[in-house]
C-alpha cells in the first residue's frame, strides 16, 4: 500500500483527517508552530511527512510559518501550515503577501473562543470575518467549513485544488469540536482523488504575471533561468514594482476577479429539508450539525424547518440564499454575529440570530427556539 | 571634472538593467555593497540561474528587485523564514538574503537567530546604515548611543545590538564584518560566506547621508567614509563579543568565524525522508543524529579566542 493515501476505513480526529487529506493532495511541505486545538495537525505531518518525502518545519512562530510555506509554494512544493485564533491574527501580513503574489497555500485554522487568548482549548467560530478581511487592501477570500473529520479530509484536498486552480491562499476554517471530533474517515483510492496542480509556466519570454483566459497567470518554476521578480509591493505583468493607480487598478482587480467571475466554481452549500422549508437555519461547522438535529425536531413539532449548510463559507453563497429570500431565516453560528451579517445582506432582511460567545456548541434546542421564534 | 558615460557596466550580466535608475540615493552604499556581492558571486562562479535573492523591506530590501535571478521582496522581517522555507524545499539553490539592520534584526530578530541556530544554508547579507532610511531615518536597533535620528530627537539612550556577536552566539557558522570602504576585504569575505554550507552572516556598516549622516554631522556622504577609515580596526578572528561598536571609539571589523563545515539544516531535513533513516531503531537515528550534531562546544571555544581543540 501506497504510503501518501491511506486508503480505508479510519478513526480519526478532524485534525488527523485534515493532516491526511492534505497529504493526499500532495502537500509535501509544512511549517507551523504549536498552538491548541491545532497541534495535532502539526503532530500528524511531522511524522507522516518524511515518509512520503515532505518537508516538516516547527518554525519559531506563526509569522515565520506562513512566511516559509510561501516560499516553499515557490520552491514547487504543495504547502501548509495550521493555526488557531492567535496564530492566525499573527500569520495574517503574509497571508496578504500570498495573494499580493498569487502563491496558493492552504492555512487550516482550528477556531478557538477568542479575542486574545480566550478560551485556547474550546469553540469558537469567531474567525469568519477575519478569514474574509483580516489582511489590508481589496481582496477576494476562500474559506472551506468542515462539519466532520470525513469532511476534513475531503475539504483539504479541496482547499489545494482550489489554491492551486487560483493561484490564491485557501483557508480551511474548522473549529475546536470539528479538529477534535472523532469519526470514521473513508480515504478512498488514489484514482478517485481529484487533484489539480498549479499550472507552469513553460515561455520564458512571457511575462510572468501575465493571465491565461482565466485571469490566472501560470506559475513560473524558480531555478530554471526565468529570473523572476517577486514583490509584495503593486506590480505589473513583469512583476516589477509599479507605484501608481493605474497598475493598481488593473492589478489588484485581477487579482478579484479572477475569483469574482469564477465564484460560482467555488461556492458550495448543502439543503436538507429545504425545498418545502418555511424557515431556513444557516450554519456551518460544528454548529450545522446541531442545526440539523434543531431541524428534525422542529419538522416532529410541525414546523417545515430546513438547514442551509455553509461547505463554503467565502465566496459566500448570497445568490442561493437571495432565491430563497422569501423563506423566514435562523443564523446559528459560535459568535456574535458574522455569517449574520451576510444572511441578512443576501435576504435583505433581518434574520433571527442564535448566537454564543464560545465554549462549548450549541445545543439542539437553542436552534429549535429560534426556528419558533422565525415562524411566529 | 569631466563626467564618463559608459554603455555597460561589467556586472550587466547580473543586473536587471531595465529596472535601472535604482531608488537609491546619490551617495548611499548599498550599491557598493551589492556590486561586492554581484562580483564576489562572479568570481566563484556561482550560477545567477541556480541562485535566489530574498529581501525584506527598506531600502536594501529594494536590492532584489535590481539583480538578474530569481528574486523574492517579502514583507517587512520576514526575508529569513521566507528563504529558509524556500532553501529547505529546494536545497540546490543557493540562496542569499540581502537586507537592512532594521529588517532583519528589528522586526525580523527572531528569525535571524533561529535560522542561525539551525545552520540553515542560506547566506545573509545585512547592512547596517544605522537607520530606517527608507522611512525617512528613525531610531534602528543598530543607531549608536547618542545617535540622531526622527524618533530619537534629543539622542539615542538605547545600546545597539551587537550583530555580530548576536549571529555567532546564534550558531552561525560565518561571521564577518566589513564598511562599504572595505570593498575589496567585504567581497573575500562574501566569496566565503556563498561558498560556505551552513548559515553565513557578514555585516557592511554603511553610509546613508540622506536620513542619518545629516543629522549626525556626516552630511556628506565621504565624512561616513572618513568616520569608518578613522576608527575601522581590521582584525581577523576576534572574539565576535568584542565587536561592540561606540559612538567615537575604534571598532574592529574583519572575519569574526569561519567555523568548521557542519551538517546543515537542509541536509537533516533531507536525511529524515530517506527510508534507511526511518526503517531503523530509535536508538540508531539518535546514534545519526548525534554524530550530525553541531559542536557548539566547539563553537564556542573558537568564538572566545581559546581554538577549535580541547
């Protein structure tokens, strides 16, 4: 048996299947620093890596993490790094140098209660907005919600497909309950993995940012006489840095639309139960599973209830949601208020919000009082 | 006087020359300091196609964006773990970070002497012009005593780093510092810092007219010179810790280490892939990794002057 896919039926943490489904997609370089509820995905690659010819790094914090797992994403390695709150505020510039320079990496960000260092060992799902805007400057985010450890490792792979498909940074958002939920996984064999690699620029006397059709410029391979320029700094198809609005303008709306035009390639979202539903629960994560227990209560009690789950949480999936606008609405989420904000945006109207600072997830029937309170 | 126009410089071939003017000053070193490099590389052959510049920010940051090879200008501090990252993924490279004193033992402190611990194989350039230059000349971790600068207005009260005696206690494996009046000795040195495997430092103290010599009574450009020409003291092989540098004093420039070779980073990341490491008792990998182990106790006798044996 092959030792990068594990193929099988495993127990295994969300953590544990995030570590797997990354080495599955062919990550073979991680850096990151210790840090609860995600140590265990370090833990994983540190002693898988090796055996499958990767790269393992225990860096000196989370700004040096992300700052090496770009330049191995330029060295032509798939490359990771995993995080929880405070990390993630710290590895958040370079997170920005990745999309100022189209490097795709995969940031797993294990969500703890913050701010600060809250509540390190427990829930929280405080990080959406954060993964949406956290860096400075006009950008487009993708962040994939796994509700299960199967999900973990299904996502992940999803997550270097789609880094490696844009060109971008990916965000695996999972939660404390997820990243240390265990469940069976079901790795499945080799060829039943989709898995999309970067593509490679061949013509050296093409510039170097300039896009295919699809807005996304191939990447160039480094020792091999492109002599490439690579800047954080606004840049223009050569990949020089140009101090002007004009490049800007035309740069840094590349570099949206080229997720912009194609989000619909990206967004993902599960009904259950919605086609008839006269209330619709939004969640993601842990929390959509609580929603979806919420629901069948609520369908036992005769409410038409249905759950709307987050797959994806950015690009956000406002079209759907507007075309079920005339449907009354519950948000649940662990915090005070971030998918809220785009529900409510995408239905144009208030929703009813079941919300919790963190540290532990929902129960089943804080869901249920919502729904009842939406159909009133 | 009369001005001499060439078409061509002799380091052409490394330069991006289209990028060219560059955003120096009129009079600041940096250039001197990476034409040493350009030609130190020359002169050992060191292929340009197989050879990564990665900067920081600030104005010697702005160096990669100039030279003919792959280059990456990171963000602020973070030039080293970005190129350890890179050197790691692709240890056939080589690769040099070039960068300011501000950059890389500021904001990037950390890193700095982590890499140096690790023996990464990567080169550092730092040089140290005593400011923020490219943010209009503020207080730096390296401005001396008593040093003018924006944010230091009634003179500076901190003590500088001592970078050279930083990166050698860090575990670097070569140590030198130089002037960008030294050029000759600054590019041997750089010839053995890119020939060097393991983690090489070499330190270019420099002018810069334009945000600090102004304020410290060097406003031309040649009075940093003469400050350096004044109280430079060449001396190969001192105890790095006595590299303190004063405000009017004599300070010692010169090779601080050349360590013995030893395994690198890379070449322990690399060793942890290969299946006769992994397919083998715990017993016998801690045997390798003692054996590959670096000697700091060697180390640290030749850094305090007493030699390599016991």
């Amino acid at each position: 048996m092959s030792k990068d896919i594990l193929v099988g039926d495993h127990f295994l943490s969300g953590d544990v299947a995030a570590a797997e489904g990354a080495i599955a997609a062919g990550c073979r370089f991680f850096a990151g620093y210790p840090i609860t509820p995600s140590s265990e995905v370090a833990e994983r690659m540190a002693r898988r890596l090796p055996e499958v010819g990767g790269i393992f790094i225990q860096m000196e914090d989370e700004l040096a993490s992300m700052a090496a797992i770009l330049g191995a994403s330029w060295g032509g390695r798939k490359a990771m790094t995993a995080t929880s709150g405070p990390g993630f505020s710290l590895m958040m510039e370079n997170y920005g140098l990745g999309i100022m320079t189209e490097t795709p990496v995969v940031i797993v960000n294990v969500q703890r209660a913050g701010p600060s260092t809250g509540l390190p060992t427990l829930l929280g799902q405080g990080d959406v907005m954060q993964a949406r805007w956290g860096t400075h400057g006009s950008y487009q985010a993708i962040a994939l919600s796994p509700e299960s450890p199967q999900e973990c490792f299904d996502m992940t792979i999803k997550a270097f497909n789609l880094a490696e498909r844009f060109r971008q940074p990916v965000i695996l958002l999972m939660d404390e309950s997820v990243g240390h939920l265990f469940e069976r996984v079901t790795i499945p064999p080799k060829e039943e993995i989709e898995i999309v690699n970067r593509k490679i620029l061949k013509d050296k006397n093409r510039k170097i940012y300039e896009p295919d059709e699809d807005l996304v410029p191939p990447m160039p391979p480094i020792g091999e006489g492109f002599g490439i320029h690579v800047t954080g700094l606004t840049h223009d198809e050569r990949g020089y840095p140009s101090i002007n609005a004009e490049t800007q303008e035309r740069m840094i709306g590349r570099i949206n639309d080229k997720i912009r035009k194609y989000a619909d390639e990206i967004v993902d979202y599960e009904e259950f139960m919605v086609d008839d539903a006269e209330v619709i629960v939004v969640a993601y994560g842990i929390t959509a599973r609580s929603a979806r227990r919420a629901v069948i209560m609520a369908r036992e009690n005769g409410i038409k209830a249905g759950l709307f789950r987050l797959k994806v949480i950015w690009p956000f999936p406002s079209k759907r949601l507007e075309e079920l606008s005339d449907r009354e609405f519950v948000v649940a989420e662990v915090n005070n208020g971030q998918a809220l904000v785009e529900v409510e945006r995408a239905i144009k109207k208030r929703a009813v919000f079941v919300g919790k600072m963190g540290g532990e997830p929902h129960k089943p029937q804080e869901i249920l009082k919502g729904i009842e309170e939406a159909v009133k | 006087m009369s001005i001499i126009k060439a078409d061509t410089h002799p380091l052409d071939r490394y330069l991006r020359t289209e990028r060219l003017p560059h955003v120096w000053c009129p009079g600041c070193g940096i250039g001197t300091v990476l034409g040493a490099y350009l030609r130190a590389m020359e002169k050992i052959g060191m292929d340009p196609e197989k050879s990564i510049m990665v900067s920081g920010i600030g104005c010697t940051g702005r160096a990669a964006g100039y030279v003919r090879m792959d280059s990456f200008h990171t963000t602020h501090g973070r030039a080293i773990p970005f190129a350890v990252g890179l050197k790691a993924a692709r240890p056939d490279l080589n690769v040099t970070v070039f960068s300011g004193d501000g950059d890389l033992f500021a904001i990037g402190g950390n890193h700095i002497i982590h890499a140096a611990r690790r023996n990464a194989n990567i080169t550092v350039v730092a040089i140290n012009n005593f400011t923020y230059g490219m943010t209009g000349g503020q207080l730096a971790p390296t401005t001396p005593e008593t040093g003018i600068t924006t944010t230091s207005p009634y003179g500076n009260v901190e003590s500088p780093f001592n970078l050279a005696g930083l990166i050698a206690v860090a575990g670097a494996s070569y140590v030198a510092r130089w002037t960008s009046l030294h050029v000759r000795r600054l590019e041997k040195s750089l010839e053995k810092a890119l020939k060097k495997r393991g983690f090489s430092f070499v330190e270019v103290l420099s002018q810069c007219p334009t945000a600090y010599g102004r304020r410290n009574r060097m406003r031309d450009p040649v009075d940093t010179l003469k400050y350096f020409q004044k109280y430079a003291v060449v001396k190969n092989h001192v105890n790095p810790l006595e590299g303190v540098i004063e405000p009017n004093k004599p300070f010692v420039v010169g090779e601080f280490l050349d360590a013995p070779e030893e395994p690198t980073f890379e070449d322990k990341l690399w060793e942890l892939t290969k299946a006769e490491f992994l397919h083998t008792s715990q017993a016998e990998r801690s045997e390798w990794i003692i054996e590959h182990r670096r000697h700091l106790e060697v180390l640290s006798r030749i850094i305090s002057g007493k030699g390599g044996e016991e």
